[in-house]
C-alpha cells in the first residue's frame, strides 16, 4: 500500500522521507509550493497552488485513491486537519474522523464539549449582532470575540468600552465568529502527543505576557520543569480536556490554559497539532523529541522515540513582535553559546506593519538553562544585547496639524 502526505510547509521543515526512512512503503506528496524543490524520491508528487482554497486537493485524492490506493493521509497543519478527515471518512480510512477535526477546531464546539468537564468561560456563537448585545448585556465588559476556526490570535479583538463595541457593530460583525467573557490572569501553554484519549508525553509552558499581548508585546514562552507542581496539575487539566473531545487517533496537540488570581485553572482552546511560534522547537531543545516527527511515524505504526520524563535542562523561546517601521539594524548571529536557535524573520531596509498573529515576528530566539534562575538570567542578558543591536525606525503619522508628529507603535 501507499501514504498521502497533504502537505503545506517548507522542506526544511517537513522533512517525511527522513521521518519514514524504516517504512515499507510508498510515500505520494499532495504539496504547497512553499515545499521549495522536490528532490526526494516520493512514488507520486503533485503542486497545488493556492492551497488552503484549491478543492482540486480532495478531488485529485479521490481520483488518485481510485488508480492507486493508499491505506493513510497524513496532514500537519490545522487548516488541512479538516480537509484530511472528510477524506479518511469518503474513503474509510484510519486516522482522525471529521467528528474530531471539526471538535478540535471549531471552538464553540469544542466548549460545548469541554465545559461540563473543565470550566470555561462563558461564550456564545454568534450568528447575527444581537447575539453580542444580548452576551454583554448578560456578562458585561470586556469580552473577546474571535473566529471560531482562528488560528495564532489572528482577527480576535478585546473589547473593553461601549465605544469599541459600536465600533464592532458600524463595520460589520461579520460571520464564523463567537464571543466569549475575557479571563484575567496568566497563561499556560501545554503541548504533547496523544494515542487516542490518553497524553503520552507533555511539556508546560508559561508566556510572560497576558492573553492576546502577544500582538503588541515582546513574549517569553518557559518550559517549566515536569518536577513542578504547576506542571503535574496542568496535565491533569488536560487529560480532562482530550477526554471530552472525540478522539483523534494519534495526534499531537497544543492547549491553553488560563490561570486566574483565585487559582482556578480555565480552558481556553486546544488544537490537534502541534504548536507554531517554534514553541515545538523549544520542547525539542529542552526534551530531544521532535513532535511532528513522532506525529508522522506513530500514525504510520512505527516506533516512537518518546522523551526521558525528566530532563537535563529546561528552554524557552522569545518572540519579538513586529510594529510599524522600518528595520535599520538586526543582528544574523547572536554571541552566546545557550542560544540553540535563532531565526530573524525581517532584513535591514524592511518596511514593517503591526503584527497580525502570534507567530507575525521580527525575530525567535530559542535558549537553554539549567532551571528557571538561569533561564531567566539569560533572557535578561538576552533583551540587553537586543536592546543595543535591533533598530527599528517608528512609523510616523501624517501631521495635519502642523503639531509635532505623533509616534506609533513601540519605541
């Protein structure tokens, strides 16, 4: 028999032949052109432009199943996960079925499922703008209204003041969203890999800035040691969440969690896939286990090669945000032997606008420690050096009145 891998990411970054070099089997790759050149002996490669919009990838599928069979397909990224479970169930395949993709995706769903088992926070579907009257009327300000199918925080707004909230309503609600009461407190970050209902492997991560700052703020993501408390009880929390949702099969995933000054843990969302922002890269710096990896070769029923419970180090990866301006200087190196990654996302002379998702960065920067205290003494050391080597120009607005300009964005 045969794989399909449906595919969207860059070679570098997916890298299935290497993952699958044990497997006994043909491989065929449905891809993106982002996957750059083909060069690996895949049995069948096709190019779909326009990706995530192309029907021609489910339609080309059907038509391959019918002239070459395959007994799996394999999809990494969200925006595929339901594209692959209407196929799996078109053709009776193994793998995740359209019950729990659309769970996992869809979040009002997936709180509706969630909510009688761990607690969450009130939250409405919205189909017309009086569903958002009535909900404000009901659990005042602020609130969050978001797409139910969002991904990386993009188009989700806080809303805090009646006037933003006429604001909402003068350009168009719009469709696919809910809305849900805003959570004060920190928030928690847990990603693993999942065999069914049941975690297999889990890494805590706390982000120092609070919920959707991430836009407008520089953030760190600390893996946080599986000996701590916070650790033990976040994976409980969890387990509690992937219980409620209709099983996945093997699948990674990647949950937030809210932790509010009463010390009560609230759900926020979760996805069966593996976490963007290279917060996967710091679990792999921190555990020596590549998820997307063990992702690929468990749904094809190969060994895994599973984490030590309690690693040498911890890791954590700082985000830098980008903000309107110019970028006059970034380093392409940075001098400290405990950074293991560092990608600068801009070039000198780039014109910058605001960030639009959590992973819309200027730069990542991966570090490692031997816990929290030199962890954290690092990034310190970290934001100093950037401080004197990043020089982002600010954008300036038009000045109509003939006042001093007014400067926007972060200085």
């Amino acid at each position: 028999m045969a794989v399909l891998i449906l595919n969207q990411r860059r070679r570098a970054f997916a890298p299935y032949l290497t993952w699958l070099e044990d497997l006994d089997e043909e491989v065929y790759l449905y891809t993106s052109p982002a996957y750059g050149e083909i060069t690996e002996p895949f049995a069948l490669v096709q190019v779909f432009d326009n990706w995530v919009s192309n029907d021609r990838v489910e339609i080309d599928a059907l038509r391959l199943y019918e002239e070459h069979p395959y007994r799996l397909i394999i999809a990494l990224d969200e925006s595929d996960l339901i594209r692959a479970a209407r196929l799996r169930e078109r053709l009776h395949l193994p793998g995740q079925q359209l019950e729990s993709a659309v769970a996992y995706r869809d979040k009002a769903v997936m709180k509706s499922l969630v909510s009688p088992q761990v607690s969450c926070p009130a939250f409405r579907r919205l189909a017309s703008p009086l569903h958002l009257y009535d909900f404000v009327l009901e659990h005042g300000l602020p609130v969050v209204v978001k797409p139910v199918d969002g991904m990386g925080s993009m188009n989700t707004d806080i809303i805090q003041t009646q006037e933003q909230l006429n604001g909402v309503w003068e350009r168009g609600l719009g469709s696919g969203l809910m809305v849900e009461a805003y959570v004060e407190g920190e928030m928690y970050e847990i990603d693993g890999l999942m065999m069914g209902q049941e975690i297999r492997f889990a890494s805590v991560g706390k982000y120092s800035c609070k919920p959707l700052e991430i836009l407008r703020q520089d953030c760190f993501v600390e893996l946080l040691s599986p000996g701590c408390a916070v650790y033990e009880r976040l994976v409980h929390e969890v387990q509690q969440v992937i219980e409620a949702l209709p099983s996945p099969g093997v699948s990674t995933f990647h949950c937030e969690m809210f932790h509010t000054p009463e010390d009560e843990w609230v759900f926020c969302e979760i996805a069966s896939r593996t976490a963007g922002g290279r917060i996967s890269e710091s679990v792999s710096a921190m555990y020596d286990v590549d998820l997307n990896r063990e992702w690929v070769r468990g749904q094809c029923g190969l060994p895994l090669k599973l984490p030590v419970p309690r690693p040498s180090q911890v890791a954590g990866v700082y985000l830098m945000p980008k903000r309107p301006g110019t970028v006059e200087t970034i380093p392409q190196t940075l001098p400290f032997e405990w950074v293991k990654e560092y990608v600068p996302r801009v070039r000198a002379g780039e014109q910058l606008d605001a960030a639009h998702s959590s992973v819309d960065a200027v730069m990542t920067v991966i570090i490692v420690g031997e816990n929290s205290a030199s962890l954290q003494a690092r990034l310190s050391q970290l934001l100093r050096y950037l401080e004197q080597e990043v020089q982002i120009l600010p954008a300036y607005k038009e000045d109509t009145t003939h006042e001093a300009p007014v400067i926007s964005g972060k200085q």
